[in-house]
C-alpha cells in the first residue's frame, strides 16, 4: 500500500464527510449562512473541501491557495475537521464617517500636495510619471471621463486609464468618492493657479479596481481577488497615448484594518507579500488609530511593503516651521517587533477632486467647496502621495526593484527634530521621516531595505521573522543592539536626515510624558498573539477602515 500524503487525507476526510450526510449522521441547516476563507495546500484542494461540506464557492483565490465561500455554521463545524484546511472569516471592511468639520478656508484650486513634498520640482524636469501605472483597490469612480483631471495627462492625451470590477454586488457601482479623491491626489494633471500640477504624478496611468461598495464596505475576498487581478496584469506592457510604453507597478492599498494574528497568518496580508514577490510597489496606509502605540494595522503591518503615517501642515503650507505629525496617525512597533510606520507624508486636510453627485460629497457637504474639491485627512492620503511618488522614481529608473524604492524613500527622509537636535517623534511614530519625492527620486541608495528577510521563505511558511523593537526597564521602547535612534539591519539613517531650519517641526506633538506609552501597551506576553486570537479558529472582531479622522 502506498503512503498517503497531505491531499490524501484531504480527500479521504471529504469522503467521510459525505458519507456521513449521506446517513443523516451530519444534519444540515441553511440558516445565518457565513462568508469564509478556506486555505489548503493549493486551490483545488480548498475547493474540494468546500464541495465536500455542501458550501457554496464564490470566489477563487489562486494567490493565497484559497477560495471564498458561503456556509452555514454546520458546514464551518465540519471543514473544521479537515486536516490541512485553514479557515478565516471573510470580514467586512468599513469605511467611517467624518468626526469633525475642517477649520481652514478653502479658496483657490490650489491643493499645495506636490509642493510640501517637493514633485513639483521634479515635473520641471519632466519627471512626471509617465510609463508607470498605478492600481488604487478602492471604491467605485463612474468614469474617469468626469474627471478632466484624471482623463487626461499633461499633454492633453487620454491616459488609457482602466477601470476593474473587483466585485459583483450591485453596492459596487455606487459613486462613493473615496477612491477619485487618492487618485487625484497621486495623478491629477490638473493646473493651480500658481502653474503647478495639483497631482504628484501627472503622467501616471491610473488603474481603478471597485472592491468597495458604496457605503464603503468590502471583504477580504473581493480584496484578495483585485489584488490577484493586478499581479497578473502587472506582467503585460501597453502603449499610451503619447507611444510610451506602461506597465503596471504601483499598488496603493489605502485601508487598514485591526490585526487578529501575526502578519504571515493573515489571508490579506499573505496576498499583499505576493504582489510585493511578484515585483510590484506596494504601498498602504498605516492607520487612523494613533497617537497610541502598536495601532498599525492590516496589512500596514506586513514587514516588506512601504507604510505611510501622516502629518499636517497645521493649514499653513506656505510656513513649515510649524508642520506637525497628525495625532491620529497609527504607531508602531508592530507585535512582531517591527518599526512601523516606514515614513510619513502629509496627510492632513488634504484637498483634491470629488464628484459633487458622490456619496461623500452629498453626506458630508461642510467637506466639499462646490468647486469640485474635497477636503479630507487619513493615513489613505498619505498613501495615495507616496505612491505618487513612487510612480516618479520608476520612471527615473525602471530598473528599481520594490526592495530599492523601499530604500531609497526611507534613505532620503527627513525627521523631524526639536530645537535641541533630538528626534521631535519617535521612529514607531514618524519612522524615517517626511518624504522628500526629489530626494528620492535622484537618491543612489540600494540593498538597506527589508534586509535580514526572506519573503520566499516567509510565504512558504518554513521561516517567519521578527524585529529588532523591544523595550526597557522605564517603559521606552528602543531598537536592539543600537544606541540612541539608529536602525538595525540596513535602515541607518544617513548623514542629511537631521532636518534644516527650515524643515523643523514644532514642539505640538513632542514626544513627551503626555505621549509616553503607558504599562497598557507594555511590550509584554499580554499583547503576543495568542491562540484566542489566533486566525485558525475562524473567529474574529469585524475590521473597519478608519479613513475620516478629526480634521488636522
């Protein structure tokens, strides 16, 4: 007889299963049927156990050896009992309402975002992003025809802009506004008043991906599934208008959501680590969580990938002596020890392009100016301008692999620091810094980023790995094997990240007692993930997106 192996057992205990409802033994009840994410050693596998317990499938995750499936709570008991099946709940994402109206007067069609971080500069060198494609997974936009901005690029060409269905439900084709306002934030190619394009890369092409409905929510199935779409398309070139060739290599991800285990465990964050694998930029958002520590979340959370915080401009962009990082932006470390997040960009009041008809636009009218622009803050905007910006380097330089876009960000920062020449935020809050889109693009950094990591191996779940966060007898958290606020393993702060003048932050959010992490948040067995939270047991807390924040 010969040995069995794992998908062996996999299909014996199918049998066995339906043997079992073939004999009454395992009653069945269609009642309160459930969204859930089953993992098996490969797809086929995950289906065959689904079919096994009567569920129904509805989508097929090839990128994480999984499938999405409908069931009731006896055929959860049952695919349970299935050696080699890893069961999650497909959670519902949500988007929040705004808490606070903004305190600034919007006039003008100014929105000052390439300005603070210095791409404006670049686009009089003819740096604007062209050849390089950006995918937002993000809500539902009606047609980036409505939106000259977005349609055409600084030529006055047609982008080839393309719009994906991520999700089927009827919800999905609801203007919600989330997404025009990232996509114009990165992209628009829209002139100020003062002869500036409002947009960071106005040649991007832009690939828009509706896996939100309109009132903002989502599942990781749909997620998981846009982003299974673009690392496919992200292997084929096309030719934009003006004869350049384009490929896909940019993935903004302007969401988080709460962690309910370690970072490789997470169904979400797995697909993520594969598109980082398959060569393409990811960025996400840290979170709108914050000041408190240990609030980055999903998939902010993964090591690899390029996390944004926020910071303001306190209003003033002209006047940066005053720029401040935005109280709610999440913190690190993560559990595993990671410094988190990566950099920070302005994230505050941030003003860009929204359809009047969209759903934000009617609820939150105090937001919208009735010129088509839309003010909102989040770690989502910062996201969006650092993907901008990282449509600006690949441009420059094709040949940058994710690992080196992630260096040369993080090399060419710029931290805030106080008067006396310390750190004004500590590094789980600002990380290496404000981002500098010059700075980085003209950057020679290269291999200080993600070093010490193994993706292939962490993906293929024989090796998973922790930082270098821990914390010491008074309560402050440190980098090992370091002194003072260098970091470990290839993320040294170069010689120009103590910030000018004329870069200094203000005193506002100095890291002092009143942000000082207290015993709640000790790095302690407390807040190591345990079986309770583990994924395995199918069991966790609905996950929501905190894209509105109090206005900063």
């Amino acid at each position: 007889m010969r040995c069995l192996r794992g998908r062996d057992w996999v299909v014996l205990a199918a049998i066995f299963i339906v043997l079992l409802q073939a004999t009454g033994t395992a009653p069945r009840s269609n009642e309160n049927p459930r969204s859930v994410i089953v993992q098996g050693e490969d797809l086929e596998a995950a289906a065959d156990a689904v079919r096994a317990v009567g569920g129904n499938l509805t989508h097929e995750l090839r990128v994480i050896n999984a499938v999405a499936a409908r069931m009731d709570k006896n055929d959860v008991a049952r695919i349970k009992s299935i050696d080699g099946v890893k069961l999650f709940v497909d959670e519902v994402l949500e988007v929040n309402a705004p808490k606070q109206k903004p305190g600034g007067q919007i006039t003008g069609q100014e929105t000052h975002a390439a300005t603070l971080v210095g791409a404006d500069a670049l686009h009089t060198e003819g740096i604007t992003g062209e050849g390089v494609a950006i995918a937002f997974i993000d809500t539902y936009a009606p047609g980036f025809y409505d939106f000259p901005g977005l349609f055409y690029d600084t030529n006055g060409k047609v982008r080839g802009s393309t719009l994906h269905y991520a999700s089927n439900d009827p919800e999905a084709f609801v203007d919600h506004g989330h997404s025009t306002h990232l996509m114009s934030i990165a992209a628009s190619s829209l002139i100020t008043n003062e002869g500036k394009y409002n947009g960071i890369a106005p040649d991007a092409r832009l690939v828009l991906l509706n896996a939100f409905r309109s009132d903002g929510s989502s599942r990781y199935s749909d997620v998981i599934a846009a982003i299974e779409w673009v690392i496919e398309n992200s292997q084929y070139e096309s030719i934009s208008a003006s004869g350049v060739k384009t490929r896909l290599r940019v993935l903004n991800l302007s969401f988080s959501a709460l962690p309910r285990s370690h970072y490789w465990d997470d169904p979400l964050n797995q697909a993520v680590m594969r598109a980082w694998q398959a060569g393409l930029v990811v960025v996400t958002s840290a979170g709108n969580r914050g000041p408190d520590a240990m609030t980055v979340g999903v998939p902010g959370n993964v090591p690899y990938v390029i996390t944004a915080g926020a910071m303001t401009d306190s209003y003033t962009p002209e006047v940066v002596t005053d720029d401040q990082l935005a109280s709610f932006s999440s913190t690190g470390p993560t559990v595993e020890g990671f410094v988190k997040p990566d950099i920070v960009a302005p994230g505050g009041h941030i003003r860009a392009t929204m359809a009047k008809s969209s759903v934000l636009a009617g609820d939150h009218r105090e937001f919208f100016d009735r010129k088509g622009y839309f003010t909102m803050s989040g770690t989502s905007q910062s996201t969006a301008l650092v993907s901008g910006i990282v449509a600006l380097m690949l441009q420059h330089d094709p040949q940058l692999t994710p690992d080196d876009v992630k260096c040369r960000l993080m090399a060419s920062a710029r931290p805030a620091v106080a008067d006396d020449g310390d750190l004004a935020y500590s590094i789980f809050q600002q990380g290496a810094g404000m981002v500098n889109a010059y700075d980085a693009v003209y950057g020679d950094e290269c291999g200080c980023a993600n070093r010490g990591l193994d993706i292939e191996l962490d993906l293929a779940g024989t090796m998973h790995f922790g930082g270098s966060a821990n914390r010491d007898e008074n309560g402050n958290y440190y980098i090992e094997g370091l002194d003072g606020y260098m970091w470990s393993d290839g993320y040294m702060w170069s010689d120009g990240y103590m910030w000018s003048d004329v870069y200094m932050w203000s005193d506002a959010y100095m890291w002092s007692d009143a942000y000082m992490w207290s015993d709640a948040y000790m790095w302690s067995d407390a807040y190591m993930w345990s079986d309770a939270y583990m994924w395995s047991d199918g069991l966790t807390e609905t996950m929501s997106i905190n894209v509105w924040v109090p206005q900063q």
